[in-house]
C-alpha cells in the first residue's frame, strides 16, 4: 500500500521532493518529544504549494493513508510524529511572506515562516506580531497555529489564536478552503477557523495564514527578583496579579536552569538564589515607571532576597535570552520530559510546591521554567541515558503533575497542545460527553480519518 500511495504522489509532484530513502526520511520522524512514540515514515512530501499539499492529501484518502503535517519540527507534545507508513507533508519550504499591510495591520504568510522573520519584516513598518514562544527563532507560523502557541508575552497579549484572522488550509476531502476574514470584525457563520486553530493538523493542513498586527510597543522597563524558593517566586506571581498590574512579560527560571544554560554558553547568569523572577513592562512614561516600581514592591513582600528594576538592559536581555535557551541547556543533561500545564494565577504557588513534593517522592530532578505571568508552568523532568527506571518514575511524576493542575482548577496543556503526550491528561480534563463532541468534530472533518490520527483525541 505504502508504494502505491507513493507512486500516485509522484505522478503530481517532482520525484525530487518525494523522499522516501530510510535515511532521508529519518530526520522527519518526529518533533522534540523524545518520550512520544514515533514510526518511519513511508515519505515525506517537501510541498511547495497548496496543490502539492492537496493532491498529497487527495492520495492518502484514497489508499486510507495517514498524513501528518510538520513545520520545524520543534513541537513538545509529538503531534507532528509519523507513524509507520505514514505520509508527512513538511511545509518548511512554503516560507513565504505574502504580504503586509501597513493599513489593515495584517500580513499573509505562508505556514513555513519562522515566527522571528515575521517580527523583523512587520517591524520595518513599525508593527509587531506579538505571540513568541521560546522556540521562535526556529518554529514556524503553521505550527504555531497548530498548537496555538503562547509564549512569553501572552500574558498581557495573547495567544497565537487571538491574532489569526484567516486560514487557508487543505481539508479532509483533500479540498483548497479559506476560513475567516480580513476584516476588522466578523461575525458570519460558525468561527471554523478558531476551531482549526489549535487542532494540531486533525482537521486540515494549513497553507495560509492572515495574521493581526499591533503597532510596535514601546521599550520595556524590566525589574529582577530573586527568591529563595519557587513557592516564594509564585507568591510574588500573586501578589503583582492582586496589584492590578499587566506586565507584558513575567518570567520564572530557576537554578538548574540557569546553571544549565551557563554550562553551555557560558553566559555568567548563574546566581546565589533557588528562582528567578524575570517582569517586563512596557507601559509608556510615568505610568511604566510606577507599574515597575510597583512591581518590585510585589517582588519584595513576597519574600525576595533581592528585587530592583535593571539598569543594565544588556544584562536584562541575556536573562530572557536564558530563559529561551533553558529547554535545549537542560537536554544536554539527559532526556527530558517536558511538561505545560496551566493553573489559575492564584494557585501557582501552591502548584509550584506540590511539583516540589513531586520531584522528591519520585527521585527525580525537575527543573522549573514558567510563564509565571498567566500560570502557564513547564516543569522539566530530567533523566540519565539508559536509566530505565527514572524514565519510569518520570512518567510516573508526570502523570502527578497533570493530575495536580486539574485539581487545582487548572488544564494540562496551556501552549504545546495535547499530541500524543497529553491524550490521558485531555481524557481526564474534560468529560465524556464534551469529549464525544470533539469526536463528532473530527469526524465530520476528517470522515476518512487520514489526518494526522491517534493524535489529541484518545
């Protein structure tokens, strides 16, 4: 079967962007969960246009073949994995920016652009894309919209979801749509592109994207805090909360993380406390100045063994460039079992301390980087090569962790999606009858079940 889908996509696109040798196909297998299962692809289709991924998709169809689309590969749930015999559309050429719209404050873009291009083109019309997860430098828009990214500004302005005003996308019948809208508002019909939004490549693949813009904030006071204790650093995540204050970024880090990324580049960060509290604001003039003095206020009657506003914007950049780099220092320390769960604002110090609990009863190292801002916590559960039973008790840990964020009113993935590593934890988050719902969704959308299977829904 796998060759017959084969040779049908080659009779459509150029046998030279159909890989199918084992070694060239290896390197598409999966994204960054090293914990998901993956399989060998049968091929991987490196599309350049909507019709290669249509006809691509029209083929699986009719040989009942899975496709998977997959960006840059820099996913933290395995939604991009293959299966065996599986089809994968890489997109990553489809790298282009289409248009920008100074007076509509909006950009076309294909699903290949990488998130930091985009920010620097919008930027030479003074407009900002503002969602920005770590990894964008490398990832790319489509799959930001996939797995409707967050990132370290979302606290204050959203996800990628709040910016995506159109789709076009391939669908499950192997047809070219467009969802949504240019305008400024818009209410006809069901909102399918919010529904696409998110879905991990479950109910299309996406091919275009019309994104809002904003015009360009203004420079952002930063203020450091340091702390004794991640359950101290969430209370002070509290206290700016209840202080009325909306930083455009709040950021925990804590010692293993930075020792990691000092190990590795060598940046001078490590410091003499357990967590790093990282605060941005980028209110313009005086009201900045006194949110930001404010907040270290928040900082020290929580607890802080040290808190000021910088004055060393060279030093402030390299904390927040530690932070994008945590996750990639603590890999070279042994596999990692990256977790995302969300809670309300008001129990981040009490998570934060139950992951704590967690990391001893199971004799596993959890280093903690946060979104500290909006609740979004992403525990990094940290083994060695070959050591079977920590990886054991890491999923063990990890299972815990989800379990927690629920019974604290909190969900198990607030930004790297569900995939393959958050099935349990979804199935457990939300009831049968909401669950049976996003079955009929899927379903309808995908009625020959070729679009990217086995992944979110369990």
């Amino acid at each position: 079967m796998s060759a017959t889908v084969v040779r049908e996509i080659r009779e459509h696109i150029p046998a030279d962007r159909v890989l199918t040798d084992p070694d060239s196909v290896e390197a598409f297998r999966r994204d960054q969960a090293a914990w998901a299962p993956s399989g060998r692809p049968a091929a991987v289709v490196r599309a350049t246009s909507a019709q290669d991924v249509a006809e691509t998709v029209r083929a699986c169809i009719r040989h009942r073949t899975p496709v998977v689309a997959r960006g840059a590969g820099t996913g933290l749930s395995g939604g991009a994995n293959s299966g065996d015999g599986h089809v994968v559309v890489a997109l990553e050429a489809m790298d282009q920016i289409v248009e920008v719209s100074p007076l509509e404050r909006l950009a076309v873009v294909q699903p290949g652009v990488v998130n930091d291009h985009l920010r620097a083109a919008v930027a030479e019309h003074g407009l900002w894309y503002p969602p920005d997860p770590a990894s964008s430098p490398w990832s790319t828009i489509g799959g930001n919209v996939a797995t409707n990214a967050g990132g370290v500004c979302c606290v204050k302005y959203g996800v990628t979801g709040d910016y995506v005003l159109a789709l076009e996308m391939v669908n499950g019948l192997g047809e070219i749509v467009r969802l949504g809208r240019r305008t400024a508002k818009g209410v006809a019909g069901y909102d399918l592109t919010g529904l696409v939004v998110g879905s991990e490549g479950t109910l299309g693949i996406i091919t275009e994207v019309t994104v809002r813009l904003r015009p360009l904030p203004p420079a952002a006071v930063t203020v450091a805090g340091h702390f004794d204790s991640v359950v101290d650093a969430g209370a002070a995540v509290r206290a700016v909360a209840a202080a009325g204050l909306t930083p455009s970024a709040l950021e925990l880090i804590d010692r293993h993380c930075l020792r990691a990324v000092d190990a590795w580049k060598n940046m001078g960060l490590s410091v003499d406390a357990d967590v790093v509290l990282l605060g941005r604001i980028d209110e313009p003039g005086q009201t900045g100045e006194a949110q930001a003095e404010r907040m270290v206020d928040c900082f020290r009657e929580a607890g802080a063994s040290w808190a000021e506003r910088s004055t060393d914007e060279h030093e402030a950049d390299a904390l927040f460039a530690a932070r994008r780099l945590a996750y990639p220092a603590l890999e070279r320390l042994g596999p990692v079992l990256t977790e995302d769960v969300c809670v309300p604002k008001e129990r981040i110090a009490e998570m934060l301390g139950r992951i704590e609990k967690t990391a001893a009863r199971h004799d596993i190292l959890i280093a903690n980087i946060a979104h500290a801002g909006d609740g979004n916590l992403h525990p990094l559960l940290i083994t060695q090569p070959g050591d079977d039973a920590a990886r054991t008790r890491a999923q063990e840990a990890f299972a815990e962790i989800i379990a927690d964020a629920i019974a604290l009113g909190g969900t198990v993935t607030g930004e790297h999606g569900v995939g393959l590593l958050k099935r349990p934890g979804l199935a457990a988050e939300i009831t049968p009858e909401v669950m049976a719902m996003q079955r009929s969704v899927k379903q309808a959308l995908d009625p020959y079940g070729v679009l990217n299977p086995g992944k979110v829904l369990s």
